[in-house]
C-alpha cells in the first residue's frame, strides 16, 4: 500500500510539470497566449473520489482509489496522451479537458503498480488491438521555469508566468506531494529534528538581513564571496558565518559555490533591498538602520519582523498558554496578554503588540504568573543606542553619546516601527493579483450604491474599485465609496489620493472618514460593507463587536465582503454534520470540502503552510487567528451575518466571503443555543470583562435593533478599548500598509 502511495504522488508530481511546462510552451510560441489549466484543480478539489483526467496519471490515482475504497475500478478508466500542437492554442487548450479517444499503452512499471494494487490484469492484445493515434510533434520549450542559481528577475517573462492560475495550481501539488513523500520515506525521530530544531533558520535569517549579507554578495557579483572577506565587512565571525550561511544553503536559500564561497539564488536575492553597501553603512552611523527598508518592496523588512519579535513571541507560546501560574493569562483572548506581550515585558505595560511599537507605556502592576522576556532590552539593528543604557536615564529630554555624537533618545520601539510598516508592503503576493474583482460581483449592485470600506486604511482596495468602476478611468456605475479609518490613517489616505487620483475626491466618488469601529456605523444605507483582512487581527468577542455594528446599520439587502484567509482542515470536512447543528455550510456557494484528492492531504499539506504559520502569527502576537470557514460562519451567525459565498482565486486560500444580514442568534440556523445572549447573562458578561480594564458601555435606547443591544453587552459591552487600525494597527497581513 505504501510504494502505491509514493508512486501515486511520484505521477502527481509528473503531471504537474507536465501542466507547467504545457504553459510556457504556449506562452513561448504567442506571449498573449492564455491556457486554462485551472479546469484540472477545480475537478479535483470538488471530488476526491472523481479520478482526473491526465495524461500521466488518472490511472495511478483510479488505482489509488479502488484501494481505499473511493473509487471506480481501475479497468474503467482509460489514460490518455494529451496532444500538444504547436501551432493551435485550442490543441493545447483542449489537452485539458477532451484527450483523443484511443488509450494509451502502459508501460511494463504501470502493469507491474497495476498488479501491486491487486487489480485484474486486463488481457494485453486490448492495448495493441486498436490503432495508436499518432501524436504530432513537440516543440521544446522556448521558456524556462525560473534557475533556483540565478537571481529573483521580477521582469522575467518566466518569473511572471509563475502567478498563472494553471501554474500556481501545479505548483501546489508538487509542493502538497513532495512534501509527503518526505515525510513518508524520511526517518521519523529525523523529521521530529526538523520539527524541534528548526527554530535556527529564523535565527540565522535575521542575522544575515540584519547584517546586510545579501546587498554584500550582490554587489560583488555573481562568482560568491569568500567568507573571510564576507566576514570583514559584516563583522560577524567567519567561522561563526560559514556555519550560518551553509545551514541555509543546505536549505537552498543561499548556495555555496565553492568551500567557504557563498553566493546569491533566487530565493535569497529576494531578500535584497536594493541599497548600496555604503548607505547601509551610512544610516547605521547616523542611527537610522531604519532608512533601509524605504522604497523597498518590504520583503527585507518582513523577514526582520518574522524573525525577530515574532519568532520571539512564539517562543513564549507554552509559558502563556500552559506555565503561566496566572488563569487570566493562560485563558485571555486580550491582545494585552498575547505570547508576545509576555516574550517584550509589555504584560506590566497594558499594551498591545501596537501600542508597544508606539512607544505607549501604561505603566501597571500585573501578575504575569511566568518570567517576563526581555526581548525589548536588546538593540534590534545596528546603529542603535543600547535599550538598557537608554532606559536607565532619568530624562526622556536627555541626550546620550552614540557613534561620537550627541542623540536624543528615541522611542525604543520606532526601528520596529518603522520595519513593520514596511514589511506589511510586502505580504502582496499572498492575495491573487485582481482578486477582489473576482471575490464579489460588483455589477449586480444598482446604480449609484455605496461601498464602506471599515478600517480602509488609506483605501488601496477602494482605490482600485473607484478607478475601475468610475469616470473617467472606468465604467459609470454610479458607486460611492467611504474609506473608514483613524484621524491620522484618514490623513494620510486623502493625501495618498489626491496625489495619485485627486478627481475621484472631488468628483465625490469617494470620501474619507474617521471612524472607530467599535463605536457604531454612521453609514446607514451601505450596500456592502468591506472588511479586507481586519477579522483576524482581533479576538472573537472583538470581532463579533465590530460585526453587530455594521449588522445593526444594515439595510435588509445590505452585503458584508469579508477578505481573509479561509483555514483549511487537515481532514475532509464534513458539511452534513453542521447543517443539524445550523451552520448550513453545506448551503455556502464555493465551500470546498478538500483542496485535494487522496492520496494527497486534503488541505494540500505543505502547499498550504502559509497559512498556518499566519495563523499562528496572529495567535501569538494578538490572541486572534486566522479562522476556518466554520469558524468564519459561525461568528458570523452570532453577529447577525449568514455567509451565503465564498471565492478563492486558483491556487490561493485568500477568500472573499459574502454574508447577508439575518436576524441575531439566528437566522435560519445562527450558532449554538448559548450564542443567544440574553439580558442578565450580557451584564454578567460585562461586569466580569470590565474588571481591571477600562469598561465602553452604551444605552441600548441608542440602538434600534434589540437584539443587537443584547449581543453588545454580552460581547462587546465590556471590552477594554485597543488602538484601531491604522498605519500600523492593521495586523500582519492586513491591508492599508502600503500605497
């Protein structure tokens, strides 16, 4: 059974390449050349049990499901070439969905996985009785896939045509079934050594970003550079550097050339902010490392913040969650007591993963019930004043001598400030070029509807539906959009706009506005509410608040489009069991059950870590989380929205899902019987949130919907009021951090 299974994922991944290298060859002959391979995913992920059709291997995975007992037997299904010409883009179009009628001749290792699986030989002169259709010939390819040895070109066509749907998607299933086949074949006890002992390679990321290791070896040019040399002007100890770089050479993100000769490769010249070494230098010297990461692409400043606080934070994940002597530590769900607070020593501060950036410190005695970190003692770059030194000082007025100079002292955390803004500009690529397009279907709203876009940002994603859904630059619609943010992020989106589209501000098309989205919506006829990447900032109860003011502003046929990742189990979900409970996930228009057929993992394993490891981000930063589409309907229900779709873009877990307004609680199904709230539990509820913190209540005569009063002061009445988003209280991932 096993060799079946590492010889049904070896043809996977065949036909995946198979599937890539059909894409260039088309896009090779006419670049405007458009394959849809999209069609082989979407059948996959609908049915597990259904076999596809593929040249190399429906007959490996038919095989594989009449063992496990999903499947048709393997005599009833018929592998086929797929003919590829090279001079009709329908040929290759129609290789995808209408393969040539005659099978194809197996091979003496097909007919031998054939008997393995104890399938009945089928007789041989069946394969030789009918004709061969002869198979016109196959042009090589005239586009590569991009060299792991070469540098990240982002203008390559080749580099560009890894972002088509067809390519994504194979390339997930390579990733999903290498993945397993190494966890397969690879010795258990060394795959829990990967596991335990992989907290090095954020380690040694940060050290060589930090010590500009990469914009080194690019500016010395594609033979490498010895160690010794290297070492000399990143001053870290060469002994010590060759043993960092080798272990992420080893994991192919550096490569050694030569002994102790290391060099740049597609993955970490990615890393390159593109500064010369000698302005690093010079913003060191001045005691602005931060300078590094301005009119970057943000990918430096992201592995920065990956590997410093965060990997920090969940380094203190156990002490939070099962050490702490303190229950209100170990069971919070506040963004005050998250891993990281406790990892930074902000646990006595009373502040968020933000408001530590912003130098906030709300100086209060708490029992943390562990040892404290001391993550915020240390300098985070070079060229910074030493933090201990600093906070020793009687007077925030006060100079110190840095660097032979006189500088006043800073807010300890403005380099991570700085380096956080800049990294979220470089989390584009986890969402599809254009998916918000896709994710909603904007022409069916009627003319002239308006749009809020709560917690907007400077409005990136508006801006892009203005300019496409508004003169003079697209269609007339009619639409109005209101970007709802902080007074400062309001300030900065307006100038934002009027430099780049000023005609859409004073066309009325759209507007600003500050807004705090836990206090109620002023915005009273809104067709669709957008919320792109703000839910998973926040706990449930946060989250659940900032959706029953926006259901309590909603017009009957009023929309939320929430844009967040969807989790994927790691099993086949199963709707029927939920649809008795209420949550009717079998009625969500594009719900996906698996992502992938058996043998595979359902969730696609390692092609969808990204996901998980955000996930995990969030939890350990801010006591949030990505969520599942259970999770996601069930808040939902509890907030008076039923999610009726959700839409992925080919090969990504970035989903838009759309909810409609339903009664509280309910709504044909809302929830669990204890997510109806009631009157006297909602001020029990209060009076227990309110202890300590800093209590927001609200008259429910201010509201018109009761039940939403009652939702309120169950879940949200007593939460202690955190910094909104803004140019940094977005989150990881979130929109607004970039232009």
């Amino acid at each position: 059974m096993t060799f079946t299974v590492l010889r049904a994922l070896h043809d996977i991944i065949g036909e995946a390449l198979d599937d890539i290298e059909r894409v260039y060859q088309a896009h090779g002959q006419d670049p405007a050349a458009n394959v849809d391979g999209g069609d082989r995913d979407s059948k996959l992920s609908a049915n597990a049990s259904s076999p596809p059709a593929s040249p190399r291997s429906s007959y490996a995975y038919s095989s594989y499901s009449k063992v496990s007992g999903t499947g048709k037997s393997p005599g009833a299904t018929f592998r086929h070439k797929a003919s590829l010409s090279s001079g009709s883009l329908g040929m290759i179009c129609k290789a995808y969905v209408s393969p040539p009628p005659s099978p194809c001749v197996t091979t003496v290792r097909e007919q031998r996985f054939e008997h393995e699986m104890g399938a009945r030989p089928r007789p041989t002169s069946a394969f030789f009785s009918a004709p061969e259709v002869p198979l016109p010939p196959t042009p090589g390819p005239v586009l590569d896939f991009p060299s792991l040895d070469a540098p990240f070109d982002a203008t390559s066509p080749s580099e560009t045509l890894t972002s088509h749907p067809a390519v994504m998607a194979a390339i997930n299933r390579i990733i999903s079934a290498c993945g397993q086949m190494a966890a397969t074949v690879q010795t258990p006890f060394l795959t829990i050594c990967d596991s335990t002992m992989g907290y090095h390679l954020p380690s040694c990321m940060r050290i060589v970003e930090a010590a500009h290791v990469v914009e080194i070896l690019r500016e010395h040019g594609p033979p490498g550079m010895h160690v010794d040399r290297l070492s000399q002007l990143c001053s870290i100890d060469a002994s010590k550097l060759a043993h960092i770089l080798r272990l992420l050479a080893t994991h192919h993100i550096f490569k050694e050339v030569s002994p102790d000769v290391f060099g740049l490769n597609r993955i970490s010249s990615l890393i390159d902010s593109g500064k010369n070494v000698d302005q690093l230098v010079d913003y060191r010297n001045l005691g602005q490392p931060e300078l590094k990461y301005q009119g970057t692409n943000g990918i430096s400043a992201f592995v920065g913040l990956c590997s410093d606080e965060i990997n920090k934070a969940s380094s203190y994940m156990t002490e939070t969650y099962l050490l702490s002597s303190s229950p209100r530590i170990r069971e919070a769900n506040q963004p005050t007591l998250a891993p990281f607070c406790l990892a930074f020593g902000a646990v006595d501060r009373n502040v968020d993963y933000f408001g530590w950036l912003e130098g906030q410190n709300d100086k209060q005695a708490h029992n943390s019930g562990t040892e404290l970190g001391h993550g915020s003692e240390y300098s985070p770059a070079p060229g910074l004043p030493d933090p201990l030194r600093m906070s020793s000082s009687t007077s925030s007025n006060e100079d110190i001598t840095h660097s032979g100079r006189a500088v006043a002292i800073p807010n300890l955390s403005r380099f991570r400030l700085e380096r956080f803004g800049k990294a979220m500009s470089g989390t584009g690529s986890w969402e599809a070029p254009g998916a918000v397009f896709g994710g909603f279907n904007w022409r069916s709203l009627p003319r002239g509807s308006v749009i809020v876009d709560v917690g907007g940002g400077i409005g990136s994603t508006s801006m892009m539906l203005a300019t496409t859904f508004s003169p003079p630059t697209g269609e007339d619609l009619g639409f109005k959009f209101v970007i709802q943010d902080r007074a400062v992020v309001v300030d900065m989106g307006e100038k934002a706009w009027k430099d780049k589209c000023p005609a859409l501000l004073e066309s009325g098309t759209a507007r600003f506005q500050v807004h705090d989205f836990f206090t109620p919506q002023p915005i009273r006829d809104a067709a669709v509410f957008l919320l792109r990447v703000v839910m998973h900032d926040w706990p449930d109860d946060h989250a659940r608040k900032i959706l029953l003011h926006l259901r309590e502003a909603a017009t009957s046929q009023t929309k939320l489009l929430l844009a967040d990742f969807v989790l994927p189990l790691a099993c086949a979900d199963d709707f029927s069991s939920d649809s008795a409970n209420g949550l009717g996930l079998e009625e969500v228009e594009g719900a996906q059950r698996v992502l992938a057929p058996a043998p595979l993992l359902p969730n696609l394993g390692k092609a969808s870590a990204n996901v998980y490891w955000m996930d995990l981000t969030m939890n350990v930063m801010f006591n949030s989380r990505e969520r599942t589409l259970r999770e996601i309907v069930l808040l939902a229900l509890s907030a008076g929205w039923k999610v009726v779709k959700v839409t992925q873009a080919p090969g990504s877990l970035f989903g838009y899902i759309v909810a409609v307004p339903v009664k509280v609680g309910g709504g044909g199904g809302g929830g669990s019987a204890d997510e109806a709230p009631s009157r006297a539990r909602g001020r029990e509820d209060m009076e227990m949130a309110g202890k300590g913190d800093e209590v927001e209540t609200r008259s429910k005569a201010e509201l018109k919907c009761l039940a939403v009063a009652d939702a309120l002061a169950k879940f949200g009445g007593g939460v202690k009021r955190f910094r909104g988003p803004g140019t940094i209280g977005r989150g990881l991932g979130g929109s607004g951090k970039e232009g």
